[in-house]
C-alpha cells in the first residue's frame, strides 16, 4: 500500500512559556485525493499544525511525513509538494498582480515558459487577467485572497494548506473557493 499523503504520529507543540500545550498528541492520516479540515475555535492549534506541516516550525515531539518525507530531516523537499494559503494575505503591495505571481513562482523553482504558464494560469485562477499590472494595493479583499489562493497552487502542489481562506471574503467569493 503507498505512503499516504500526510502522516501525523504524536504531534505536540508547546510554547515557551505557554501554560498547556498548542497542540497535543496529534494523530491524522490522510490519503492522496481525500479533502480534510480541522476545525475547531481560536486557539485549537490549527495555525501551529499547519506551521509544523508546512515546515516553518519545527514540533516539540511527534512526527509529519508528507509525501513519504519527514519534514524534519527533507524540509526543502517536502516544500517542493506543499502550497501553503496563509491566514493573512501574503502578497506585496507594490506588486502588480502578475509580478507577485512571477515571483513567488521563482521562489517555487518556476523558470522560463513552465513559469510564463503558471502566472498566467494564475492570473486566470485569480479572475484577474484583465488586472494584471494593477499594483495590488489597489484590489479588493476578495481580489488579494483570490491572488493569494493563486500563489498557493501556483507551481501545482500535490497538497495544499488553507488556513481560513475564506476569512473577510464576501460569499460569492467564499462560494468560488
């Protein structure tokens, strides 16, 4: 049987100076092509999860194998499979649209015409081909989370992490999503 797409054994995350745990003895097993979501209220550990998954913080115990790859001993090859959708729109303001994309792309390992693909799939992805060179101080929430979605699955990760994407998004934009 093949590795699954995400392995979590043990997971825990404790802050310094924090009075319990972020996270506790988390277990999940997920399968390439099934759809997950943690839920749970504020503080639930969700972000931490996802920080610990996507390679930005290392766990205090336990265990993530992501595409067969322990994320603490082949982050940078586990990155290669991740897209990652932060809670906070990631983008540059200064940017066009389209100057975003091409450099997070190149941040991905995107180059020549497989990069000129990806930002205009993006683009289209983003329902933003007709604004590509607006610089993104200019758009609407709605726009930046849409560009902000784009980016995420710009170099086609074979799993992608979304933490609350739909936040402050109105509902034909959650509906999209």
């Amino acid at each position: 049987e093949p590795e699954p797409a995400l392995q979590i054994s043990g997971l825990t995350q404790i802050y310094g100076g924090a009075a319990k745990p972020a996270l506790q003895a988390l277990d999940l097993t997920v399968q390439y092509g099934e759809i997950f979501g943690l839920l749970g209220p504020n503080g639930a550990g969700k972000t931490t999860a996802i920080s610990v998954m996507s390679t930005l913080l290392a766990p205090t115990s336990g265990r993530v194998r992501i595409c067969g790859l322990d994320v603490l001993h082949h982050p940078q090859k586990v990155r290669r499979h991740i897209g990652v959708v932060p809670q906070d729109i990631a983008l540059f303001d200064t940017l066009s649209a389209s100057e975003n994309l091409t450099y997070f792309g190149r941040l991905y390992g995107l180059k020549g015409d497989a990069l000129k693909v990806a930002v205009r799939m993006g683009l289209e992805v983003a329902g933003l081909t007709e604004r590509s060179r607006e610089y993104v101080k200019n758009f609407s929430g709605g726009m930046k989370r849409r560009l902000n979605m784009a980016i995420g699955i710009l170099h086609q990760p074979r799993i992608l992490f979304l933490d609350e994407p739909t936040g402050g998004v109105d509902p034909v934009t959650r509906r999209e999503f």
